[in-house]
C-alpha cells in the first residue's frame, strides 16, 4: 500500500482565499483523523471520522474550518477565508482502529501571506 | 481532560549512548503512543502500549500506569536516531486511540 496520501505537499496562498487539502487513507482503514502542527501549539487534533461520519469536531479552530469525507478513500479540510494565523501544517492520519497503529500522511504546509 | 507533560525538550548525545526519554500524563489512558517525527517533517508511529514493555530493535517503550508515566529508550544511538520523539495520550479516558493529546516533542541530536 502507498500509505496515507496528502495533497497538496505544500499550498502558499493569500489572505482571504480559499484553502483545500486532500487526504486519501490507506484501503480499509476505518478511521481518520485531521491533525495541525503549529511551533506554538504542536500538535492537535481537528477532526476525525469513523466510517466516513464525523464523530469529533470539537478542534475546528473555526467555522472557516470544514472537513468532509464522502466516501472510504478521500477527504477534505477546507478553510474559508484563510488567515494568516491558519499557516501550518496539516497531517491526516487514517488507522484499522481497536488498538491498531495511526499511519500519518507526509503533511501539507500551508503559508497564509 | 488529559495533560501530557514531556521531558527533556532537547537531548544531545554521543554515539553509542543510552537514550531515555520520559512522558508524564494526568487521567488514566487506555494506551499511550510514541512517535517519532523526522527531520523532514514525516511521521511514524513508533509503539503503541497499554501496559508493561515493547521492544522494536534498538527501541524500548515501558509503561507504568499506576505512576502514569512511560519511558522510551534508545539503546546503542546512532546519527540516524536524530528526530523529535512525541509522547500522545487519549484526550480522554476511553477515548478514541486517534482523539490524542500531543507532548510538546523531544529533539534528540545524536553526534558521531
């Protein structure tokens, strides 16, 4: 398997624009989870789905945070408008769950100017 | 809600040194996670452990539930050990694995 997917590896955008990031877990597994890593905050946990359905998004920053999962093999964090505060970098993570190990995706590094 | 408090934040040692790296947290856990993030920014999830020890080559991760306290060490380091090593914790206890609480990190240096 190729692992956890993310897309786009890095994104430079301005003020004001909108942001999609894309994440593609590894075939069968059941959860996923949206992380953001910041030199302030390390990291944390935005959302997360089970089965495509979102159980916990207590950690969207924001409304201007949006998260989807339409199907098993993709999801999506969208901001709306972005900041400059929202530079950092975003990890999925996808999991089998029941005591198995988190495989994170390569990351995307996002610069708001 | 948890807390996870890491120590130390930076390590440097030599080649060939015995690494140990601790992780305190606050509410009882179901399991802990160490990961390890490259210089590159990659991440990997090194154990995952609800009690006693696991050993992964020159890795060793033991827990103490009762103290609420787990180590990892590195035994025989070498400049390939060099990364930042993160200790994480259910947010909650019974908490899904992945609804994690992240220590600040460990930067470990290791010189030839």
């Amino acid at each position: 398997d190729a692992g956890v997917i993310q897309s786009p590896r890095h994104e430079v955008t301005e003020m004001g624009q909108e942001v999609t990031l894309r994440c593609k877990p590894i075939s069968g597994h059941d959860y996923l989870f949206w992380y953001r890593q910041t030199m302030m905050r390390g990291l944390e946990l935005l959302i997360y789905f089970n089965n495509n359905v979102p159980i916990d998004d207590s950690g969207m920053p924001e409304d201007r945070f949006s998260a989807k999962m339409p199907n098993a093999s993709f999801s999506t964090l969208k901001i709306q408008p972005s900041e400059p505060r929202d530079s950092a970098v975003y990890f999925c993570a996808s999991s089998l769950g029941g005591g198995s190990p988190l495989h994170f995706g390569n990351g995307t590094r996002l610069t708001v100017t | 809600k948890n807390e996870v408090e890491q120590s130390p934040q930076n390590l440097t040692a030599q080649e060939g040194e015995f690494i140990t790296i601790n992780c305190s947290y606050s509410v009882g856990i179901s399991a802990l996670h160490w990961l390890q993030q490259h210089p590159g920014g990659g991440i990997v999830s090194l154990f995952m452990l609800s009690s006693g020890k696991k050993k992964h080559g020159r890795l060793i991760a033991t827990i103490n539930i009762q103290e609420k306290h787990s180590s990892l060490h590195i035994t025989a380091s070498h400049p390939r050990d060099s990364a930042v090593y993160i200790c994480a914790v259910p947010m909650n206890y019974g908490g899904s694995q992945g609804n994690l609480i992240f220590g600040k990190g460990t930067k470990l240096s290791v010189k030839p």
